[in-house]
C-alpha cells in the first residue's frame, strides 16, 4: 500500500470502508452517526478514496434467477495452441453472458463465470467456448458465501505471515 492509501486507512477508514461495503446507500449523515464523523467529515474521506481508487465504484447486486439467468457456470479453458492468453480473454469477454473473465496460472489459461437461462442455454455457450480453449465446465449449485467484506484484519493476517487456519 502507498503513504497516501495507508492514511486514509487508518482506523475511522476502516470502518468507513466496512459500512460502505455493506450497504453503499447509506447516507452520510448516518455514516457518520455510526463511525463518529460529521457528515462533511465523512463525504471529504470517501471523495479522497475515490481519487485515491481504493473505492472503484458503487454497484446494484442483482438476482439472476428473477431475471431468467438461474443456470450459473463455471468454465475453465485450457488454452488452445496457437491463441494467446489475452486474446482469449479478451474475445471470451465478448460473449453476452460471460460475466467475470479471469487470466489465470496453471494448466487453465481462463476461468469464465457465466449465466444462462437453462441447460440448452449452457450448452450452446460451452460449444461457443470450444473456439477459444478446452473447456470444463462446473455448474454452481448454491452459493453460501454470499457476498464478502474486506477489513483490516485480511491485511494484518497477511503483513503478519499469519497461520490462515487460526
């Protein structure tokens, strides 16, 4: 982490940072009232982590299976000789119901989470694939973690080289 990051993480950061990222709509007089800064205080400390990038944006969590995606994969693809890893990831990102593309290590160049509206649906996207790798694909059947803050503690387990088993 930078000087300037590190400082606008301090304690009151953290915890600014924490409340934001379980609800993203509270209003800043309410930031304020749980994390005891006046309500300019609060708006001044998220402007600076915005310019600063730690905060990238504000998003809505939407609930695919109301909107006729329930089918959720996963698809690995090994890489294809002769493609190179970017330009897979880059054209797999392409494709409609691709929804997070990432560039990985190991015997996989690209692991791909995408939606579909059934299993024909899924069907038919894994032979799209086919152009651009191997794939093996693994459907989610539920998702128990449903969504995750980060906090400080993440960061001092890892600066410590802390046992991530205690």
């Amino acid at each position: 982490m930078t000087l300037e990051i590190e400082k606008l993480l301090d304690g009151t950061g953290w915890l600014l940072l924490q409340e934001l990222q379980q609800n993203a709509r509270i209003s800043y007089s309410e930031l304020g009232q749980r994390i005891g800064l006046s309500a300019p205080a609060v708006a001044d400390r998220i402007r600076k982590m915005e310019e600063a990038g730690v905060i990238t944006g504000y998003r809505v969590e939407v609930d695919m299976s109301k909107l006729g995606l329930p089918v959720i994969a996963i698809i690995r693809l090994s890489s294809v000789a002769g493609q190179s890893c970017n330009v897979v990831a880059h054209r797999v990102s392409e494709i409609p119901e691709v929804f997070e593309c990432y560039r990985v290590t190991g015997s996989d160049s690209v692991v791909v989470k995408v939606f579909a509206t059934s299993v024909a649906h899924l069907e038919r996207i894994i032979d799209q694939l086919t152009l651009y790798g191997l794939p093996t694909t693994s459907v989610v059947l539920s998702r128990p973690m449903q969504r995750y803050t980060v906090t400080q503690a993440i960061i001092e387990r890892g600066e410590a080289g802390a046992d991530i088993s205690s």
